[in-house]
C-alpha cells in the first residue's frame, strides 16, 4: 500500500506516525509521573499521619491517672454494686483479654434468667453513663421467655479497654 503512494506522501504518513506515537509516549511518560508523584504525596502524608498518631497515643498515654481506669476487681465490684442497687442476681464471669500489644480488655460477663428489661436498662445506663470511667457494653443478647411475655434472658458483657501495666 506505501508501494503505490509517492515519495513525498510516504514520508508525510512515517512523519505523522512517529508524531502519534511521539504523543502517545509523552502522554505515558507524562501519566507515569503524574501517578509517581501522587503516590510520592500519599506516602509523605502517611508518614505524617503516623507521626501524629503516635505522638497523640503518647500523650493520651501521660495524662494523668485522675480517672483512672478500673481494674478487674473493681470492675466486678462495681458491676455487683449496681445490680444489687436494682435487685438482680446473674451469674457473673471475669476476665482478661490482651487486645495488641500494649492493651488489655478487662471483661465482665453477665447471665441473667428471667428479668424484666426496666432495671435491666437502668443497669446499663448506670454501667456506661453515670459510672464515666471507660465502660463499655460489648455485647448484649436478649430473648424472650416461652413462658412470660414480659420477662427475658439477658447475656451481657461490659468491657474496659486499658493499657497494659508495665513490669518494674
């Protein structure tokens, strides 16, 4: 086909290729530098947002102890102190979780039969509210008894996530 086409038209055609493909090289080039640097900026920014992170865990870290974190045994006995307040009995379980490396999760686990769900919801508002010392419900399972309409089976589980105690 570039037999049949004159001297002068062949190099014209070989010239606007090469420009084509000239273009679509710069366009690549150009692309790939362009992602290069974005993802140059990414990291940078990434960096910095660990940098701050960090810095913020050490500082939340150095506050002072003035509300301070209940360990394991208070945590029971503030949670048999606010079901005796409501007059409810469950079988009661504790335990320590690590979550990290430098976190723990104290746990207190719940079984209540057959309460109704008035002083069960003063309990957990209790628990998480007025009590302010980093309370947290994890899990809450509710049924409803064949028997009575108005009574429940209740498993709960409040949490307080803390940082390890470090060994002198």
């Amino acid at each position: 086909m570039l037999q049949k086409l004159s001297s002068r038209e062949r190099l014209l055609i070989l010239f606007a290729g090469g420009l084509l493909v000239a273009l679509a090289m710069g366009l690549l080039i150009s692309l790939i530098v362009q992602k290069r640097t974005d993802l140059h900026r990414q990291l940078t920014q990434g960096r910095r947002d660990v940098k701050t992170l960090v810095k913020l865990k050490d500082e939340i870290q150095s506050m002072s102890d003035a509300g301070q974190l209940p360990d394991q045994n208070q945590l029971l006995i503030i949670v048999t102190q606010a079901m005796q307040d409501r007059n409810l009995t469950a079988n009661v379980r504790d335990r320590v979780e690590k979550v990290g490396r430098n976190d723990e999760k104290v746990m207190v686990e719940m079984s209540f039969s057959g309460i109704p769900l008035q002083p069960l919801f003063e309990l957990l508002y209790d628990l998480e509210y007025k009590q302010a010392r980093g309370i947290t419900v994890g899990e809450l399972n509710i049924r409803k008894q064949y028997s009575n309409r108005d009574i429940y089976d209740v498993r709960l589980t409040i949490y307080v996530l803390q940082p390890v105690k470090k060994r002198q």
